[in-house]
C-alpha cells in the first residue's frame, strides 16, 4: 500500500521536488539538494539500445487547442506503433513516485494535471525496458515536433479521446534533470512523458540520461 497526499496542493508541493526514477519502480529525491540522481532500470545482460540524445523543438510555454480534460486510462503513438493502458501512479511517503513494473503499461501521476486540462502538466512515465522486454516508451526520443499522441479516459463519465501533438523533445543528464520544470503545475496545459535512455552502464546497471517528450492538445 502506498499513502496519497491528502490534497491536490500537497501532492503537488511533492511534485516540486522529485524527479523520475526507472528502477525498482521509483524516483528518489535528494533531500535538501538541488541536484537529482536519476536511475534506469539496474539488471544486467537486459537492456535496450535507445534512440541518441536528441533536444528537438520547444518546452511548451504556449498553450494548444482547447481539450477535455481526461481521467486517461489509454496512450497511443502512431509514429512508434505504441500502444498501452495506463494507471494510476502516486507518491510513496519517502515522496518518490510509482513507475509502472510493466514496461507495456504506463503510469500517470494522479496528483497532477489531467490530461487535456487548460493549467498544468500531466506526468506520463514508464519503464524504458524491464527484464528484458522493450517499455512501450522506450523510443520517445525519436519523436519529433508535430507528431501525434491521442490519450483516451473517462470526461464527465464519457469515453473521450484527446489528440495532442509533440512540441519538443529533451534529454537530460540523470544528476542535472530539471524537476522544477518537468513537474511544473502553474504550466500551460501539456504533457511530459518521461523514460529513461541514453547510454547503458553495465558497471552500474543503469542509463544515463532520462528522456522528456512534451505535447500540448492539438
């Protein structure tokens, strides 16, 4: 079991301050510290060779068409044949925050913005690969300004489908990650979906690097 911040503004205070982690199905935060350490799943002889580090396009800062705003339980990337359902995610009482074990699932942090919601950004993460097997996001970093992801949820209690269309993508060192940014709630409404990537440690059993895909509705 896992506690929830007991209200939207404490969840998001949390948010401020924790970055992703793609290992043990966690993020860690450094407490008092501005800097983050960001790890990638830690096996070895299982990893995937990910798309090179790419910074394309723009981080929103200008917000797109008007949306629904959705309780979404399914992405989908044409332009990487991507498909899977979505859960929910939340933070641990250490303040790190669930990743999905699955790597064909991908989580949504319920103590951020919707998707499709006019202020705010809704935080997609998921595994880059898990045991072996490829993570759903795993090729995010090719993506390129323009491209189409469609998040389909529950509006009002209805089936909707909301089409949102890449703006930027960014790589970032694991020990420089900009947290304040990615998980910024006083944003245009957007999407950041997060992945790790990047170059593979076998040493450490980690990548080195996370990748940031952001999108707006379109």
């Amino acid at each position: 079991m896992t506690d929830k911040p007991s209200t939207r503004a404490e969840a998001s205070k949390v948010a401020g301050w924790v970055p992703f982690l793609c290992v043990l199905a966690a993020i860690i935060a450094l407490a008092g510290s501005a800097l983050t350490w960001v790890l990638s799943p830690n096996w070895r002889g299982h990893h995937t060779t990910t798309s090179a580090a790419r910074n394309v396009g723009k981080v929103p800062t200008v917000a797109g068409a008007l949306a629904a705003f959705v309780s979404p339980n399914g992405i989908e990337i044409p332009r990487l044949a991507a498909k899977a359902p979505i859960v929910n995610v939340t933070t641990l009482p250490s303040g790190s925050l669930d990743v999905p074990l699955d790597p064909k699932t991908v989580g949504w942090w319920n103590g951020g913005a919707k998707p499709g919601a006019k202020k705010g950004t809704a935080i997609l993460d998921g595994h880059v690969n898990y045991k072996g097997v490829e993570g759903v996001l795993a090729r995010i970093g090719s993506l390129n300004p323009g491209d189409t992801v469609y998040i389909t949820g529950l509006h009002n209690g209805k089936k909707t489908r909301v089409k949102f269309a890449i703006t930027g993508v960014r790589t970032y060192h694991k020990t420089a990650l900009p947290y304040k940014e990615i998980f910024d709630q006083k944003s245009v409404g957007r999407l950041a979906i997060v992945t790790c990537g990047g170059p593979f440690d076998a040493q450490t059993g980690n990548y080195l690097e996370n990748i940031v895909a952001f999108a707006v509705p379109a």
